[in-house]
C-alpha cells in the first residue's frame, strides 16, 4: 500500500491498481492542472521539494465572494417559496375585498401626472441606446423590431394600489416600481445572442455608472412550471450565463473589492415567475443615474410575444375584473356571455385555448431563431383550436385578433382627428392674435385727436 501527499492531503491507494511505467509508479493528479502525470517518486512532499503555491487576485475573490453571495440568496428564496406555497389561502376573495378598498380616482390622476416628465426621459434615454440596433427601411438587417414606452394609466394604478393595500401617494410612489416603462421587441428569427448583443449595452452603461440594475425577473409560461431547470432556460429571451454576467457587473460597481458576504449588497433577483397565460418575457428593473431618476421597468420580449401582449392584458383585466379601456367595447361585449355561470365551462375552455395558443407563439418564436426565419405571416397569428370544446363565436382567437386591431386602429384615427383639430384651433387662435396686433400698431388706432377744432391733425399719443 502507499501513501501519497499532494497539497497535505494524504492518500491511500492499493498498489495493484496503480500503472506502472519502467520503474515508476503513477498517481492521478487529483484534479491538479498539471501538464504531465504525476509519479509516486515526485509527490513526497516531507522531501526537500518545494511547495505549490497559487496567487488569487483581489479581483478573482471578490468575484467568487459575490458569486457565494448570491447562492446563499437562491437557496434562501426556494426556501421562502416552499414555505410561501405551503402557507398560500386558497380563497381568492381576499384580493377582490382589497380592491375595493384603495386611492380615489383623483389622486391616481395626480401620480400619473408626475411619472409623464420622467417618462419622456426614460423614452429618449432608451431610445437614444438602443436606436443603432433599430429595424428600419434602410436597415432591415438589424435585431430590434420595436422600442415602445409605457407610463401605467390612472385606472391602472388605482386598482394596482387595491390589490397591494397601498393607500397614500408615497406609499405608491415607492412601491409601485412599473409606473414607468419601455419595451424591446426583437426582430423575427433572432434568439439569445441577439438578446445579449442588445443588452451588452446594459453592461457598459453599469459599468460607466449611468445606470442601475435593481432587479432581473424572468416571467415564464405556466405550462412549463413542471418541467427541469434547464429546459425551462430554453424559454428565456437571454442565458442564465449572461444574466449572472449582467448581475455581476451591476454588483461589482456597488462592492468593488469587498469579500464579506455579510457586507454584500445583491440585487433582486427573484425565482422565475409563471404566468397563467403562458406570457414569457425578461423584465429588467433600471433606473437612470439621475438625482430625481424614478425606477423603471424594461421588458424585452420577441416579435409574437410583442404583438400578442397587448391583447392578453385585455383578457387578463377582463377576465379578472378589471377595468378595460373603452376604445375595446366591441371585444368585451363578445367576451360578457362568458361570465355568465351557465358559461362557466365554455370560459375555461376558452382561457385554456388562450393560453395554450400563447405558449405555442413562443415556441414559434423558438423555431424561428433557429433557422433565423424573417419571413412570417401575423394576419393570422393563432394556429387553429383543434382538441378543444369551444363554441364557434370562440373557435377562432385570430377573429377576436382582429377585433383588437380594427379598435386600435380606430383609437388612433380619432387621436390623429383630435390633434388635428387642435392644432387647426391652435393656427386660428394665432391667426386672430396675428391681426389683433397688426390692428394695434396702425397709425389710426394708437392716435387719437382731441380737442373742439378738428381740422388741427397734430395728433397726441393717448397712453
């Protein structure tokens, strides 16, 4: 039998399994980076041999010190999870009770009303980082279909305010991080190294200290809640490689050199949240390096997701109570005999053809970026609801597409009437003033003559 020393840790091999070459025997290195084997006549440490000695950088342990960190914080999130679900009511009329109970229409004017300036400065910042990467007629080639900006609406944040027991201005203010908004939507057939060739830009811009990260939030199809971690990753609009990447830069600027974990400052970075329609993006929680900055939400999505998310909020606040914007009047009365208990059945099938139709989009998405597929055909969007129990108004989600589309289109011809008319009462009002002041300035009008003997015209200027 021998023992062996490699780094004053001893090791016990049968002679029997060990090769042997000529007179030497060989022993596995053990997971050294060594170029060659090592032989039993050269690990004798207790020899006059000299010890192996490594040099880490302050940089390569701060590095692993925040990536401990951050496991720490994983593992005590799946914790709170478990303890979360085991703990979770099963009576959901606590939420709509809440609803009820929240800020009044007029003060959910007033927030909305001081996230509009910050938001024209989120757009242009936004805009202005990503706009070289933007699809245009003279650019096709590029990555990114669409750069929109959001401000949540005033019904929004009021009934937001409810369900998280919310009741003062600041309250909201603080708590409320979506108030303000951009999107990126990206092209069709790109995938993740699109994605991350996008928001490497992110990383400079941490790097340079003109932005935070606060929070990276993967949202992600329900129907996959079940499946192994990593064909969950599959979904996901960018690599958990690149995220850890994307996190790592926003917390070595916070911590610099800094080992302690104790002393760690970590974003948020929450478990992958499932969404009940099958919904699947990245949100990215940011905020720009100005004083008065307000945090905003950054969600970057694909083309079909893009198109698609607009018409699933609808069913999402229709569906669950909510408020829905007028201009859709024409959907929410051909969803309203839904609601009815009579209809309960035909509404689950329905929603569950909704959401199924969603996930089968993003798995297009997927397929496409593959083959870098930039050909597509969006008129008709949903595949056809073959397996499901569906009555004929609601066998076709593309009819009801389209119904969303034709509103759109009518809300933003009666904008462009709207402004139009403004400005035409804006030229006329300037036209009127125009003339009010070229009447002021004749001779006739600043002169006025006084006096019983009119053919004096010595004319006195009358203040």
């Amino acid at each position: 039998m021998i023992i062996t020393k490699v780094q004053n840790k001893s090791f016990i091999m049968p002679e029997r399994t060990l090769p042997r070459f000529g007179n030497s025997t060989f022993v596995p290195n053990y997971g050294l980076k060594i170029n060659s084997q090592i032989t039993s006549d050269t690990v004798c440490f207790k020899s006059k041999g000299k010890k192996l000695q490594t040099t880490i950088s302050k940089e390569t342990k701060a590095y692993y010190a925040r990536k401990a960190a951050r496991e720490l914080r994983d593992m005590q999130l799946v914790l709170e999870a478990k303890i979360k679900e085991s703990e979770k009511p099963t009576n959901k009329k606590l939420k709509k009770d809440k609803r009820k109970d929240c800020i009044s229409l007029a003060t959910a004017k007033s927030i909305h009303a001081m996230i509009i300036k910050p938001q024209e400065r989120i757009f242009t910042y936004i805009h202005n980082l990503f706009d070289d990467m933007l699809i245009t007629p003279t650019k096709p080639k590029n990555i990114i279909l669409h750069i929109q900006d959001r401000a949540k609406s005033s019904v929004s944040i009021m009934e937001k305010s409810g369900s998280r027991d919310w009741h003062t201005t600041k309250e909201i203010l603080d708590n409320m991080t979506d108030l303000n908004g951009a999107k990126l939507v990206m092209g069709y057939g790109t995938g993740k190294a699109e994605t991350e060739l996008a928001l490497e830009k992110l990383i400079k811009e941490i790097n340079n200290g003109k932005v935070e990260l606060l929070e990276i939030e993967l949202q992600r199809p329900s129907a996959i809640a079940d499946m192994p971690e990593q064909q969950q990753e599959v979904y996901d609009y960018a690599s958990k490689s690149f995220l850890d990447r994307l996190e790592d830069a926003q917390e070595a600027f916070y911590n610099g050199n800094n080992t302690n974990i104790d002393t760690m400052k970590l974003i948020n970075r929450p478990l992958p949240k499932y969404t009940e329609g099958n919904y699947c993006a990245l949100h990215l929680l940011l905020k720009m390096s100005e004083t008065d900055a307000r945090p905003f939400e950054l969600q970057i999505m694909g083309p079909y997701m893009g198109e698609i998310k607009g018409f699933d909020d609808i069913r999402f606040k229709f569906f669950n109570g909510k408020k829905v914007e007028s201009k859709y009047n024409q959907l929410i009365e051909n969803w309203t005999p839904l609601l009815t208990k009579e209809n309960e059945t035909a509404k689950n099938e329905f929603l569950r053809y909704f959401a199924y139709s969603i996930f089968e989009l993003r798995n297009r998405e997927i397929e496409e970026s593959k083959h870098k597929l930039k050909s597509r055909n969006i008129n008709k969007l949903f595949k056809e609801a073959k397996g499901f129990k569906l009555t004929p108004e609601f066998s076709n989600l593309n009819d009801h597409l389209e119904i969303k589309r034709a509103c759109d289109a009518r809300a933003k011809q009666a904008t462009r009437n709207l402004e139009k008319a403004r400005k035409q009462k804006v030229d006329e009002d300037n036209t009127n003033t125009t003339d009010k002041l070229m009447m002021q300035t004749m001779p006739f009008n600043r002169f006025i003559y006084e006096g019983k003997d009119k053919s004096n015209h010595s004319p006195k200027y009358k203040n």
